[in-house]
C-alpha cells in the first residue's frame, strides 16, 4: 500500500508540474500579446488565442486575468522571442522557441543543455530551412462530420484534417493562421487550442538509446522557463 500510495503522489505531483509549467508558457504568450496589441482581446487577436489556450489547458479564470492585469503595468517587462537552433546528440536539428526578458541567461542556459548532451547550439538560419511553419488547430470533435467540415473549410486554408481521440486535428499554412481561426469562429466550432508549428521537412528514425538521449535534452530544455517550444524530426 505504501508504494502504491507513493507511486500515486508521484504521479500526482508529476501532473501538477506539468500544468504549472503549462500555465507559465500561456502566462508569457498573454504578457506578449497584451504589450503589442492591448489587454482587450476583441481588437487583439493573438491575445483571444492565448486566452482560448489557456482555457484549453483549464487555467483558471482570475489566473488568465491576473496575467493580462500584470502584463499592462508599467513594472512588468517586455519579453523578447527568440528561436535558438541547434544539433542534438546523434545530429539531430533542434529549435527551440523561447521568450525571455534574460536573452544572456537563456543562450547560456541552452548552450549548456546542448553541450552536455554531446550536441551543439548553432548560428540563426543553420537548420531552420529543415522546418516548415505550419498553423494547428485541435477542435473538439463531438458533433462534427469530418467530410463535410473538410469541404466547408477548404476555402479558407485547410490542408489537413484528421481525428485524434475525442479531438479533430487541422492543418493550414502558417499565412493562412487567421483566416482559419476567424472561419471556425464564425461556425461557432469549439477551439481546443491553436498554434503555429515548426514541422520537419524529413524525418528521422533513432533507436531505443539515441532516443534516449534525445529525450533527456528536451527533457531539459522543456523544463527551462525561457523555453516556449521545442521541434525536432525524430519520428
């Protein structure tokens, strides 16, 4: 029972780490949005995304508005987006989306996760190419026909569409990100979340050790408060 009860908390406090840095990210994007555009998301766009997306991940209301309040006063920073590219162990292309108000701490921070991963943080545009931006969108699929949703939506961008579990999985091009998000609006459609991408223009296998080390650098560079999101092309 002890170790059962044990393995339980663990887990537990696994989730719940998971959610507070979930909540950090969104907390970052909201921050953002509200510096470049204001803190009313009906003239912001990217700020209604950001709230969509904290929704999406259930943090809570006074959090998602304590976010937009801080981010309008005048003690709080501005945040800097920068991507960092770079090779994993086994040479595998990394990017590595990060928003800081520290950009020395972030790249010292990056370069060493890479070193000690037997990797190398890399110069702007040295495998960015690799990467296509792409827009997604996760909708909840309940009461959607796929086929018909698919014809209604091909005017305004729709690449792909496929089901995944209990949610509907589109894609559009990275151009094509607001027309999107307008149309699934105006169908009233629910919004999981929505953001934009970086997929691999090829992919690549490794087997049980490489991916083993590959997964205790994003590991790593997952948990760094400055770190946004992570791309790589392993399968």
């Amino acid at each position: 029972m002890g170790r059962a009860f044990e393995f339980r908390k663990a887990r537990k406090f696994k989730r719940w780490d998971k959610m507070s840095k979930a909540f950090t990210k969104i907390g970052k994007e909201i921050s953002i949005a509200v510096k470049q555009g204001g803190s009313d998301p009906k003239n912001n766009t990217r700020l209604k995304v950001a709230i969509q997306n904290a929704k999406g991940v259930n943090m809570p209301k006074d959090r998602i508005d304590s976010a937009i309040k801080k981010a309008t006063s005048k003690e709080m920073g501005d945040y800097q987006e920068i991507v960092y590219e770079g090779y994993g162990p086994h040479g595998v292309p990394i990017m590595v989306e990060c928003a800081t108000e520290n950009p020395n701490r972030t790249v010292a921070n990056l370069r060493m996760y890479f070193s000690r991963s037997k990797g190398e943080l890399g110069v702007s545009g040295s495998i960015g190419f690799m990467f296509e931006r792409k827009s997604i969108f996760r909708l909840v699929a309940e009461n959607i026909n796929i086929e018909e949703l698919e014809f209604e939506l091909i005017d305004f961008g729709l690449e792909n569409i496929e089901a995944d579990e209990n949610e509907l999985v589109i894609q559009t091009s990275f151009q094509d990100f607001g027309k999107m998000q307008k149309a699934l609006e105006e169908k009233n459609i629910n919004i999981v979340s929505s953001e934009v991408q970086r997929l691999p223009n090829v992919s690549k296998d490794l087997d049980e050790e490489q991916a083993n080390d590959l997964t205790d650098l994003l590991d790593k560079l997952e948990e760094d408060d400055d770190v946004q999101q992570v791309f790589h092309n392993v399968n």
